[in-house]
C-alpha cells in the first residue's frame, strides 16, 4: 500500500452505518475499528478481500438452496478460517443477497441461524 498504518491516520467509523462495507477504505477514508484496536488488527484488516470472501459464501449458499449455517459454509470452504467466513454474513444481508430462513440446532447443540440466498 505503499504508506505507514497508524490509527492516528484513520477516522473510526460504526459499523452499523449501512452505506458501509466492511472493511471497505483506503488512504483517507474511515476504517471500521475500535480506537483500542493495536496496529497489527488495522493492518490485517486491510490485508483482506471482503469481496471475494463474499463471492464464495454466496457460492456455497447457492450450491445448498435448503440452506446453511455460518459454522456450515465455514466447513465448506476449508482454507479459510471461521473467523474470516462469519463476518461475510452480516454485509450480506445488508445488501439484500442473503436472509435468515429460519434456526436449527448446530454441531455446538445450540440454535444456530439458516441462510439461504434471496
């Protein structure tokens, strides 16, 4: 990116703000992150490519019109982590691509929520 990453440089931004994507900035623009947040989280954050993240959660989904769970498309897309799947479902939804159809009892033994494509 060719600059040093500090939070002194961005704006903090909610991200509940619907115009929003998540993680979606550059040099100047507002960065969804917590004024605690240590650098190393500011700069992982910008490593990512939410879109194609997006791109393969919508991929599975589709391949499973009855629906999944997060923990479910997270399983199907072995080389990435939970914790970079999860976060895809929320922009999702926001965009109308996804919607809730509903709960099931996980693997965990807790309700989990069932997505499915709109």
């Amino acid at each position: 990116m060719g600059w040093e990453v500090s939070k002194e440089n961005y704006n903090i931004t909610r991200l509940h703000e619907p115009d929003l994507s998540l993680f979606d900035w550059g040099r100047g623009q507002r960065i969804p992150a917590r004024t605690s947040d240590p650098e190393t989280s500011i700069l992982a954050a910008e490593s990512i490519d939410p879109t194609e993240r997006e791109a393969e959660v919508l991929e599975i989904l589709r391949a499973h019109p009855e629906g999944l769970t997060e923990a479910e498309v997270a399983d199907r897309l072995p080389h990435r982590d939970r914790v970079s799947v999860s976060p895809r479902f929320r922009p999702l939804r926001r965009k109308g691509k996804i919607r809730e159809a509903g709960e099931r009892v996980g693997a965990s033994g807790r309700k989990a929520r069932v997505w499915v494509i709109v």
